[in-house]
C-alpha cells in the first residue's frame, strides 16, 4: 500500500514540476529523489512497516511475493532513471509529464502485482496501458512515432475489449469479481470460455504469439528511450499480473488450459528467435528478442509451481537490467543498424564490454543471470512432468537466440569501421558497469533474490 500511494502522489507532483521548476535537471532530481522514496516505502512494507493502513475489503492483498516484484520493478525504475532520464530531453519540450506518466505506469503495475479482484486487475492493466498509448506518440515530429501510437491504442483497445466480455462472462457464472470465485464454483462453459478470452487479452499484453503483431512496429516506432521501458518493466508486469491471474483464479482448472499455454509458449519462442534473425536493425531485433524472452517468461504460467514463481522474479530482474543498459548504449548512437556497432569496441571499450555481458545475459550464457533465468525456468516445467517436449524445445530456441545477440558483439570487437562518436559521460558509464556486475553477481548468487521470498 506504500508504493502505491507514493506512485499516485509523485505522479502528481511531477504534473506540477515544470510549472514549478525550470531546469531540467531539477526536475530530474525530483524523479530520481521521488523513486528512491518509492523503493524505501516498498522495502520497510517488506519489514512490516505500513504508512498507509486502508481496508481495501479482499480487493487488494500486498503479499511477499507482489512486494518483492515491485522492489524489483523500483530498482530497475530507478536504474532506467538514471542511464535514459537525460534522453528523454530529446523527446519532446514535456519533461515533467513523461516522469509523471512513468509514475502513474508504476502506480498501475503496483496494482497488477497484487490484486484479488477481477476488477482491481482491470484497473491495474488499464492504469499501465493508458499512460504508454501517450508515451509511445510523444515524439509528434515523427510519423513512426505517431503511427505506432495509433495502432497501440487501437490494439489494445481491443484486447482490453476482450478481458472485459472475460470478466463479465465469469462474473454472470460465480457472481463475484473475487479471485478465488472459481474455486468456489461449479466449471461451466462460461467459465471456461471466460478464461479463454482473459488468457488472449493477457497474451496480447505481454505479446506473446499469435498475439505479438503489434510489437515490432510499436516498440520500432515509438521513441527509443520509451521503448526501453515499455519492452521490460511494463512486460514483467503483465506477466506477473498474468501468474497471478492463472494460479489464484483458474488454479484449479491447469488441465484444462495447460496444453493451450504450452502451445502459445512453443509459437512464441519460435517466431520470436526466427524472426530476430533476420532483422537489420539493432532496436527492431530487439523487439522481437522482447518476444522470445517473453516466450521464456511464459513456461513461467504453464508450469505454476515454486521454481516458476522464483524463476519469474530472477528473470524479471535479469531481463530488466540488461535490456535497459543495452537500449542505454543503443540511445547514445545514431545509426541502430548492425553496422552502427562496428569497431565499437576500439572507440568506447568499457561501453561495449558492459553491452557484451548485457547480451551474454539475454543469450543465457553462464555465469550470468540471464542463464540461471532460463535454467529456472526449465527446472519449472520439466518438474510438472508434462509436456517434456517443451523443455527440449526451449534450448534449441535459446541456442538460435545465441546467434543474433552474438552478432551485436562480432560487429563490435571484429569488424572494421569508423565507428561511431559519442558521448558519454563518467557517471553513465561507471552506472553501466555497476549494472554489469550486479548481472554477474545475481548469475553467480541468484539467492540474493530468491532469499527474500522467503525471509
């Protein structure tokens, strides 16, 4: 309950900073200052320390596991603050509101997280979703930028179409918004067929197959330090909102919808890797590399067990912390093609070193904690004993994604070129290396995140 009042609040307040404040940088500092507090809010409601005591009447439960992703979400809020805030500049002349908007994001990711009410996930999805149709055409220089909010809004208009009529159809079979409705009721077809339109309004949210249409174009089109927040904290988001739903709601139905999400997680995987290779630029290959991982995330909700709950919050951090270093390097250049990285190694050493671990981290290779995400994530499924099939087919998928990350690094260390300028300050390139480390650490120490489900 912290988190969530303090995000509604600095939200506010960040719609007021550019009329109180005239330097960007002070309005900056604000962001930062006011994420900080956010994060502390979050942590002492971990210790049991509530601000904020509201009956919230079973509508909204902030449990250990809604707790510990949101510090999750903060931290990489507060990291994505720091490398991207001053690129926001470039965007367009509303720079209070954009931190306000990112703010109202977290407010509606805070109630995702944590709801026990149908309705409250409705609230919650529509809170994240609304705010970004803006975000993603702020740029209204670009036509891009333009089109893809267009589609975004119109898209997403339509999947939030689809979880209503889900929402409605479960409540005419239970009579109740509560997310433990379905285990008190009789199954009937407009159970079933209310969770059918739920799971493919969730599918579109966190673009996984055949659902995935929207996000290359939007992601491409959208500017690039926006997307950087969408492709990671927005997604991890939905999908714990996606788990939640899945495991409290439909729990008791897994045999019924468990092949279905096996099946979505397969196509997923398999468009999104396929496709990434083929790309020509960096910022397209990694939307759909947004989609393989998110094919990843998926067997997350097929498995539903210890090692998928603990394995989506390991992933949400490695995903999170190395897209966001990686779209930071990627701002700083002007051409987003292969060829915009060549002999970037020779020009900027450190910078590329640390966009190296980032991609090894998003490859999955050890000693990185991209690789214990996907390992935990293939521990979760292969302990349900179903659908063995998936697993086999998860690694060879991963293998192919080895491909196109390794591109960005062979482009960077063994191709010649002029290499780009740019500019890039101290604090910028130690935060990148901090963020590398903490990567190596959490795939050498994985337990500095799973202990705290625990403690």
């Amino acid at each position: 309950m912290n988190a969530l009042l303090l995000t509604a609040v600095f939200g506010v307040i960040m719609m007021l900073s550019s009329f109180l404040l005239t330097s960007k940088t002070a309005i900056r500092g604000l962001a930062v200052s006011g994420m900080v507090i956010v994060l502390a809010a979050n942590v002492l409601e971990m210790m049991g320390i509530v601000f904020f005591k509201i009956d919230t009447k079973d509508m909204i439960a902030f449990d250990r596991f809604s707790l510990l992703f949101n510090s999750i979400v903060f931290i990489s809020t507060l990291v994505y603050f720091l490398l991207s805030a001053r690129d926001m500049e470039k965007v367009g002349i509303n720079y209070g509101e954009y931190f306000a908007l990112i703010f109202f994001v977290l407010c509606g990711v805070t109630l995702s997280s944590s709801f026990h009410s149908l309705l409250i996930l409705f609230l919650g999805i529509e809170i994240i979703s609304i705010p970004l149709y803006i975000l993603t055409g702020s740029d209204k220089r670009n036509l891009k930028s333009n089109e893809a909010s267009l589609k975004y809004f119109l898209l997403g208009a339509f999947s939030t179409g689809l979880m209503l009529m889900g929402i409605a159809l479960i409540y005419g079979a239970t009579g109740t918004f509560s997310t433990n409705g379905i285990t008190t009721s009789p199954t009937s077809a407009l159970v079933i067929a209310g969770m059918l339109l739920l799971m493919f309004s969730m599918a579109f949210k966190v673009s996984a197959a055949p659902f995935h249409f929207w996000t290359p174009d939007v992601y491409d089109g959208a500017p690039t330090v926006f997307t950087s927040f969408m492709a990671t904290i927005v997604k991890v988001a939905a999908f714990i909102a996606f788990m939640r739903l899945f495991n409290d709601e439909f729990g008791s139905l897994q045999s019924r919808w468990q092949l279905l999400i096996a099946l979505i997680t397969a196509i997923t995987l398999f468009i999104g890797n396929i496709t990434a290779v083929f790309q020509q630029s960096v910022k397209r290959m990694l939307a759909y590399s947004s989609i393989s991982q998110a094919g990843f995330m998926m067997m997350a909700i097929f498995a539903m067990n210890a090692d998928a709950r603990e394995g989506l919050l390991l992933y949400s951090a490695a995903y999170c912390l190395a897209t966001i270093g990686i779209f930071a390097v990627l701002m700083k250049l002007k051409d987003y093609s292969f060829d915009g990285f060549n002999a970037f190694a020779k020009q900027q050493p450190l910078l590329a070193a640390t966009t190296t671990i980032f991609l090894l981290s998003l490859a999955g290779i050890p000693l990185t904690a991209g690789f214990l995400s996907k390992f935990w994530m293939i521990k979760a499924v292969a302990g349900t004993g179903k659908y063995l099939w998936l697993v086999i087919f998860a690694v060879l998928m991963a293998v192919v994604s080895v491909y196109y990350y390794f591109r960005v690094i062979q482009a960077m260390y063994f191709k010649e070129g002029d290499g780009q300028t740019i500019e890039a300050s101290l604090p910028f390139k130690w935060t990148l290396v901090l963020l590398a480390g903490i990567i190596v650490l959490l795939g050498v120490f994985p337990n500095w995140i799973i202990y705290w489900l625990y403690f």
